[in-house]
C-alpha cells in the first residue's frame, strides 16, 4: 500500500498544477515565463556552481581510498550484465533528448551563435560541438552518479528500503524517519514526474512531426500531440506493469539496438571521414575548453547572454537535477554487486562517451549540411524550429524515409522506456520504498506522466516545459548538496572501520608469527645447548607454578611435552 504521508501531499500537489495549467493555460505561461527570468537572473551562477561542484565529487569518489566499496554485501554479485546494464541506465538517463536534440542543437549553435562566440564557420562550427558536448556530457552524468551512488550504498550496503530520505540518514539520523525524510520523498516525486514529463513533450513533439514528414499527418496541432500522449503512456502502462526484469529490460536492450543501428547507418549514408575527424576534434575542443564553459554564467553578454542561459544551459542544468531522483532511483535498483569505482565509471565514463559519438555523427552531419545551404533547416520566418530538424536532415540522406521511419520508432521506445521506469520509481518513492508496489498505483503514476505531459503543452510548449523542469529542479539541488555530506560521511566512517579491522589482522599476525618464531627458537637450541638437565630444571618450576599457571608457562609446558598436576 501507498505510504500516505508521502502519497497524498505529492499527489496533491500535482493535481492541483495540473488543474491549474488546464483550467488558466494562458496565465500559467505567462507566469512560468516570468519565474523563468527570475530563477535565471537569480539564481543562474548557483546552478552553474553546483554542477560544476557534482562533478568533481564524482570524479573524487570513483578515484578515492572508496573506490573498492561493495554497493550490495560483499558476496553480492551484479544482478545485470554489464550489457544490459548499460543499456537500462543509457535510456533511462537520455532517453528522448538525445534524440530531439542530436542534430537541432548543434545546429542552432551554428546558426545561431550563443552570445559572445564570433568567427567563422569553422569557428563556429567547433564551439557549437563543444557546446553541445558541455550539456550532455561528464555534468549531466556527474548529476545521475551523485545521486545513483548515495542511494546505492543506502539501500543495497545498508538494507533500507528504496527511498531518496535513507540517502542522507548519515546526515540527517532518525529525522529522515519523520517529516523532514517525508518531505524530501515528496520533492522527489514531484521534481521525477515534471523531469519525466519534460521530456515526453519534448518526444511527443518530434513524433509529431515525424508522422507530418512520413505524410501519416498533414499538420501537427494539440489535438494530435494530446492523442499521442495517451497512446503511448497506455502502451508505457503495460510496460511498467511487467517489471523492470521483463518490460523495461527488453525495451531497453531493444531501443539501445536500434539507436545504435541508426547511428551506423547515419555514419555510413554520410560523410564517414569527416564525421570521425568531427568526434576526434570536438573532444579536443570540448577538453580544451570546458572549465570555462562551466562557469560562463553570461556576465558580459546582456539581457542577450541571460536569455541564451536560461533557455539553454540553466535549462539543461534544471532538467537533469529534476531527473536526478528518477535516475537516480533506477541505476540504484539495477547496480546491486558493483564497487563504487565500477559504479562511477560506468554511469560516468561509457555513457558520455557513446553520447559524444552520437552528436559528432549527428551534429557533424547536419552542420555539414547548412553549411553549404541553411534554408534546408529554416521555416518560412527564418526560424529553427528543434523538432523538424531531424527529419529535415535525413531528407538530404538516401534511405531518407527508412531512417524517419526509424527514428520515430526510436523516440517512441525512449517515450516508454523513461515514462515506464519513470512511474515505476515514483510509485516506490510513493510506497515508502517498496519494490513491488501494487500495480494500480503504477498505473496511476504513469497515467500521471501523460496528463502532467499535456498540461505543460496546452500551458507553452517548449518553453513552460523547460521552465518546469527549472523551477523542479531548485528544491531538487538542496536534497543532492545533502546526498553528497551523508554519502562522503558514510563512505568515511566505512573506510575507517575497514582500516581498524586492517590493522588489527596485521597485529594479530604479527604477534603469531613473534610467536613461532621464540617457540621454534626455543625447540631448536634449549636441547642442544643446555642438555636434559634445563629440561628437569624448566618442568620443576613450571610445576612449582602450577597454582598461578601464567598463559607462557602452559605455552612453554607443551611445547616441551611435560604435564602438570
């Protein structure tokens, strides 16, 4: 059964903002765009310091005297092969993103130079790669491990149950099992399902306007958009209600496939060479150039500098903490065996590298393209328009309607697999921890998703979706800056008593050894050297002892073969 000090207020208050955004879609835009302005004029440089602060405590962690801490019991094996794995925290930490970004974001930097980047198109070319490497790399990773990490330990090293409050009892103690571990569990579940429901609206849209390029449509409007919204979160429905062994295990294996077969394709259809010239160029640029990237927080480019902030990189920033609880949740509940060095490697190292390969193929591709002829990506204003990028793009390849084909079946798996395992960790946060919870609370979560989905459409688009995802993510962000204090002060105290129990191994060994060492002395030269007579003499006084009987006395008795009264 649901927990209802956790199940009802998140409940409520989700409800009440799905209300809100259906009943005053007009106003609710207008206000989300004005705390937009706020919360990144405000609070810009915090969300920049803190991501920059996560991945450094990553790094630190999978580097440190830590790294061979076992997330599980020390004879715990992974639940997951590495492949399957992979595959599960690579969709669920994407998902529909890297496909509705993949080319129309490097090509919006190209186009449309972030404030301050100037050159030529070569110059512009590689800071939009480098660009777009910040926001999908080592940071939004770095977010995911902070929080996959610290629950891991919690809940596979420590037994509790599968709930974001036990991640910080280092911290916090017994108040994690009152109000304050109560509240945090409703913040996690309200910044999950606005995290979640960002990136279904961002999917629903490209599916859209899929169909209308395959000519299944002839225009995207609401109407459609809300259609197949249900459609898909009925088939994320039976998904979720199968597991996370069954249903979300083959969607993922299956959608990590077929990304990858329409990745090769892409890589093959177009320019090969210079693609692998791109990815080798942009990790040198992205390198050379990503602490200051980290930290450009816009102070000398404007109103213009601000605007760019919020609509991009705080947006990114925002939306990856918001889905910090849910992926954190999820790689936690699959990561079971696994050392805190392996942990951080996989979630950290092999995803942003397969992500970087993507965007060099895909970004690389499309810059190719408008760089010889921009009006192939421009509405009749002049305008990008992010979800027809993709299809505008691969019109220009040959297989051009296979791979739409493809690609709109890609984005529909990525749309199930994030809003099945999305619901899935709601509904565990919601039941207290619980890891089977009953299925119709599964239902109600994934049913959720979609409404909370087309609330935020009616209420904006695009923009109150990343507005959404901003303002979730404040909250958010308190709860990680405390996972991150519990989980060095665990992983310390661990480490200490490890040493202890170290130390105390080494001296009883050593004292074992001193041991044999004088006995085996005493073995070999008492006889030779002193005869018989040191023997009688030795068994007199140990028998005149014999009412203290002292521990090297009997030792000595033994060993010489003499016994007392």
């Amino acid at each position: 059964m649901p927990a209802p000090r956790i199940f009802y207020p998140a409940l409520a208050i989700i409800l009440v903002i799905v209300v809100v955004a259906m009943a005053f879609p007009t106003v609710t835009g207008t206000t989300l765009a004005q705390l937009q302005g706020v919360v990144v004029a405000g609070l810009g440089p915090y969300y920049l310091i803190i991501v920059a602060s996560f991945v450094v405590f990553a790094i630190w962690m999978g580097l440190s005297r830590f790294g061979d801490i076992k997330l599980g019991k020390d004879d715990d094996k992974p639940e997951f092969g590495i492949l399957s794995w992979f595959a599960m925290l690579f969709a669920a930490g994407m998902g529909i993103g890297l496909v509705f970004w993949g080319a129309a974001e490097p090509l919006t930097y190209f186009l449309q130079p972030k404030p301050g980047v100037e050159g030529g198109q070569a110059e512009l070319a590689a800071a939009a790669m480098a660009q777009t490497f910040l926001h999908w790399g080592f940071h939004a990773w770095a977010i995911y491990a902070v929080v996959g990490l610290s629950l891991s330990y919690a809940i596979h090293r420590k037994g509790h149950p599968v709930s974001i409050r036990w991640a910080l009892e280092p911290l916090l103690g017994d108040r994690v099992r009152g109000r304050l571990g109560d509240t945090i569990d409703v913040i996690a579940i309200v910044g999950t399902l606005f995290g979640v429901a960002t990136s279904l609206g961002l999917g629903v849209q490209q599916i859209a306007a899929g169909l209308q390029y395959l000519g299944v449509v002839d225009a995207v409007s609401n109407g459609l958009l809300v259609v197949l919204i249900v459609v898909i979160t009925l088939i994320a429905i039976g998904s979720v209600l199968s597991g996370v062994g069954k249903g979300i295990k083959w969607l993922s294996n299956i959608n990590l496939g077929a990304a990858a077969l329409f990745l090769v394709a892409v890589l093959l259809l177009g320019p090969t060479m210079f693609l692998l010239r791109v990815f080798v160029e942009s990790i040198g640029g992205y390198l050379q150039n990503v602490v200051g990237l980290t930290f450009d927080a816009g102070a000398f480019t404007g109103d213009a500098g601000l605007a760019w902030q919020g609509s991009w990189t705080i947006f990114y920033w925002g939306w990856w903490i918001s889905w910090a609880p849910f992926v954190g949740v999820f790689i936690a509940r699959i990561s079971r065996g696994r050392t805190v060095r392996e942990f951080v490697a996989g979630v950290l190292l092999v995803p942003t590298l397969v992500t970087f390969i993507w965007f060099a193929v895909m970004g690389g591709s499309v810059i190719r393209q408008a760089w010889d002829d921009p009006s192939i990506f421009l509405d009749a204003a002049g305008a990008i328009v992010p979800e027809n990028v993709l299809f505008d793009f691969l019109g220009q390849l040959p297989f051009g309607v296979v791979l739409a084909v493809l690609a709109v079946f890609i984005v529909a798996i990525f749309f199930i697999t994030s809003a099945d395992s999305g619901s899935l960790v709601m509904d565990m946060l919601a039941s207290g921890g619980r890891t089977d919870p009953p299925k119709w609370s599964r239902v109600l979560w994934a049913s959720l998703v979609g409404i909370v989905s087309i609330a935020l459409l009616l209420a904006g688009g695009l923009s109150a979706l990343q507005t959404g995802a901003i303002l979730t993510a404040i909250p958010v962000s308190v709860v990680m800056i405390g996972m991150c204090i519990a989980t060095y002060k665990a992983f310390n105290a661990e480490h200490q008593l490890l040493v202890e129990a170290e130390r105390r191994q080494r001296r009883e060994e050593l004292a074992r050894k001193i041991s044999e060492s004088v006995t085996t002395h005493l073995e070999e030269n008492f006889e030779d050297h002193f005869g018989e007579q040191v023997e009688g003499y030795v068994a007199a006084a140990i028998d005149d002892a014999s009412d203290r009987r002292p521990r090297w006395f009997a030792r000595l008795r033994r060993r010489l073969g003499k016994t007392t009264e």
